[in-house]
C-alpha cells in the first residue's frame, strides 16, 4: 500500500487522463473537455504536493524513486503544462484544435515526463521517454490543413527514432556489461570495476540520445524545424515541461549510474556545450522568425545546463536545476504572449509583429522586456542569477575557460533579445499588434503572476536556490 501511495500522482494522472478520454466521447461542448482537463492537472498538482515524501523512497524492485528532487520537478511540469494550456485555449478553439485529442495527449506527455523524472531503472526511463515522444509527434501533426505541420512531425519523428535508437542501444550495452538496468546498481558496479572502452562508448550513445531530446548541438537539426512548423501551442509545450524530465534523466544516470565516469561524460559535455552555446547564440542572430529565434535560443540555454551537470559538483548540480526550473518558468511568459497576439486575422509568427507592443499594449511589452532580459541574464530578473551561479559553479571545479566562453556567447545572444526589445518599443508598425479578442481576465492575471515569479526570484533567489541545494544533498 506504501508503494501504491508514492506513486500517487501518477495514479491521479492517468485515471483523470483516462476519464477525460472516456467522457470526450459523449461530449459536443469541448470547452467542457478543457476544463476537465485543467481539472486532472490540479488535482495532480495537489497529489504531488500533498505526497511529497519524508525521505528518499526506492520502490517497485528499485524501479522508481520518489524523493524531494522529483516532486520539486513534476511541480514544475505540471504547472508549466498547466500555464501552456491556459494561454492556449483561444488559438486551439480559432484553429479547431481544442478537442478531446489534443488535451488527452497533453495528458499522456505529462505521464510519461512524470514517470521519467522518478525512473530508477533504465527500463523505465525508456518507457517514460517514449510515451513522452509518441504524444509530441502526434501533438505536432494535429492541425488540420497544414503542410507545415505534418512535414515538422515526419522530420521529428525519424529524427526521434534516430535519437531513441542511439539511447536503447547504449543502454543495452550497459545491461550487457553489468547485468542491470538499475541506476545505482550500474553505478555500484562502476565503483568495485574499472570502466573499460565498451563502457565509454554505451556512455557515448546514452549522451547522444539524451542530447537529441534536450537540443544540443550536434543533435539540434530538428528543433528550429519542429519549432517552427507546429502550431504554437505545440510549440510551447514542447520548449517548456520536457526539457526539465530530460534534464531529471541527464542528472539521474549522470550523478548515479555514471558518477566513477565523471572524467570520460564531463568531456563529452564539454564538447557539446561548447558548440550549443557558440551555434546557438550566433545561428539565432540571423532568425527573423520568432519561433525559430527561440528554438536556437533553446539550443544555447541547453548547452548552459550541460554546463551546470559537467562540474561534477553539488553546487553544479543544483544550479543546474534551477537553471532548468527558471529557463522553463521565463519560456512560458514569451509563447505564452504569443499565442495572445495569434488570432484568425493575424498570427504572431515573426519578429515584425511585435513592434509598436508597448503603444498597443504596454503591460504585456513589459511583461516580455522581464521575461527576455532573463533569458538575457539582466539583473533584477532571476536569468542573472540562474547564469551567475552556472558560471560559479564551473569556475569552482576548474573550468575557468569555459566560463569565458559562457560570458562571450551571452554578450553576442544579448543582441537578438534586444532586437525584439526594440522592435515592440521603438519600432513604428502600420498594423500594430492586437491581442486576441478572447483573451480574458484568467490568462492576462495568470500571465501576470508568471512573470512577476521571474522577478520576485530574481530578488530574492534564494527562495528556491535553498530549496534545490537542500534537494541535491
């Protein structure tokens, strides 16, 4: 019964998710679908709220592990989930996508994060994963009429085959070499024999699969595409929740599983936050497409996560996490005002459309100047110290260089941000932005309250910089 009780929020989830499915079937109204689906993440929220553990919980044969790190976590998914289908409501109603498919794919994404972001066993991380990645290529085919659409869902689901290949084969092979899946069993393992070449070489593939899902460079072809080309909610969805369970399987495998391998994966990371960080930033310059503009951006905030995992330390780690945690919190805000000046007449797809926000409407300009100068690393919003204490991180474990490399790559991503800056305040627009009619007092209050997270955190960063440093003891 204990174990049944852990894993309460998985079980709230997929039964919430299994009637909203059931009962869709007899409904005409999809709003009342919507509803019942915010519903199931509420009631989740509260499930892992209510049932964080007292201590570390190993259960199911070491198959799933329940303890501060991961209900800090899915408390993140879910709301970044919740926050994506709250904005979206007016363009998937506009672009009849607001239906039973959709909300229940939501749904099983949101499982299968969850189920990543607790997974002991590399089993289970593979199931988690995949039922995360079925939804998505689904989630992006789904709008009707759209070449676009289907083409970005074709290339993401090879490109995502590719990726899991690489990720199931490396796993095989540490199965192969140590005769179990289980995470601290491997890393048990590693610490009593000396990693041999076939070791380092399943570590490779692991790294690879892993880095396709995350967006590092070299397995970043895809996302620029698939940012681009899904509906903007998709799009959203996609840029927010499932870098943080990606992140919980890097940190997993990479702290537990593969600690005695710090020297052989901290090399690889390198490599690949190098080049995420000085691809992204510089690619992103020449973007005029906002959601192609984000989607490199993405790829160089990848390469700063990777940063916080190669130092090898708990400092790193846990600047990591939050890191992770404030990247998807300030994501939000920016699609989610998107997705507000996307309507029948005019959607909100390039850097042209912002200009003149601030004489339209002056608060959600501001609202996107707090959320940008974030992910620039501008003081008082919670990006500054998110990157300051990255780079204290690394510079304490000896990687002075890269640090350099860090702070030269934010300078030169500084400038497209302050493009978009001066596109919405100084720039004049015969067709100035116009927020969807439909946009009502819930989605502009709840806009709202995440942007001011990002400042309130920025001032006061030690409400949740404590808090993950207390989860990664």
């Amino acid at each position: 019964m204990i174990e049944y009780i852990t894993i309460g929020p998985e079980i709230v989830l997929l039964t919430c998710t299994i009637l909203v499915l059931v009962i869709d079937l007899f409904l005409k109204d999809k709003n009342i679908t919507y509803y019942l689906t915010i519903s199931s993440l509420i009631f989740t929220l509260s499930a892992i709220i209510l049932l964080v553990p007292q201590s570390k919980q190993i259960i199911f044969y070491g198959s799933f592990i329940s303890d501060n790190l991961s209900a800090l976590l899915k408390v993140i998914v879910v709301i970044s989930v919740l926050f994506t289908l709250i904005y979206s409501k007016n363009y998937l109603k506009e672009q009849k996508m607001l239906n039973g498919e959709f909300l229940t794919l939501s749904l099983f994404a949101l499982l299968g994060m969850m189920i990543m972001i607790s997974s002991a066993n590399m089993l289970n991380i593979y199931l988690g994963l995949e039922l995360l990645s079925l939804s998505l290529y689904a989630m992006v085919a789904l709008q009707n009429k759209s070449k676009t659409a289907a083409e970005s869902a074709i290339k993401y689901f090879v490109l995502g085959a590719l990726a899991s290949g690489l990720l199931l084969y490396g796993m095989s092979l540490i199965y192969g070499i140590t005769g179990t899946l289980n995470i601290t069993q491997i890393g048990a393992f590693f610490i009593e024999n000396q990693p041999d070449k076939l070791s380092i070489l399943a570590l490779i593939f692991i790294i690879s699969g892993l880095g396709f899902k995350l967006g590092a460079v070299p397995f970043h072809m895809w996302l620029p595409d698939v940012y681009e080309g899904s509906p903007t909610p998709v799009t959203t969805y996609i840029a927010t929740a499932p870098k943080v369970a990606v992140f919980a399987i890097f940190l997993r495998l990479l702290t537990e599983g593969f600690i005695t391998l710090h020297i052989q994966w901290a090399q690889v990371l390198i490599v690949l936050s190098i080049l995420s960080l000085v691809l992204g930033n510089i690619v992103a310059i020449a973007q005029h497409n906002l959601k192609r503009m984000l989607a490199y951006s993405a790829i160089s905030h990848a390469g700063f996560i990777m940063l916080g995992l190669l130092a090898g330390t708990n400092i790193g780690y846990s600047a990591a996490v939050f890191y992770v945690i404030t990247y998807a919190i300030t994501t939000t805000v920016i699609f989610g005002i998107i997705l507000f000046l996307s309507h029948d007449n005019k959607q909100c797809e390039n850097l042209e459309d912002l200009k003149e926000l601030n004489k339209t409407h002056p608060w959600f300009a501001f609202l996107m100047l707090i959320a940008l100068f974030s992910l620039i690393g501008v003081p008082p919003t919670v990006g500054f110290y998110a990157k300051l204490a990255v780079l204290h991180a690394i510079i304490d474990a000896g990687y002075s260089y890269l640090a350099i490399i860090a702070v030269i790559t934010s300078v030169i991503g500084a400038f497209y941000y302050l493009r978009v800056i001066k596109y919405m305040y100084f720039d004049k627009n015969q067709n100035p932005p116009q927020l969807n009619k439909n946009t009502n007092f819930l989605m502009k209050a709840t806009i709202t309250i995440n942007a001011l997270i990002i400042l309130a955190l920025g001032i006061y960063p030690a409400i949740l910089m404590t808090y993950t440093t207390y989860v990664m003891k």
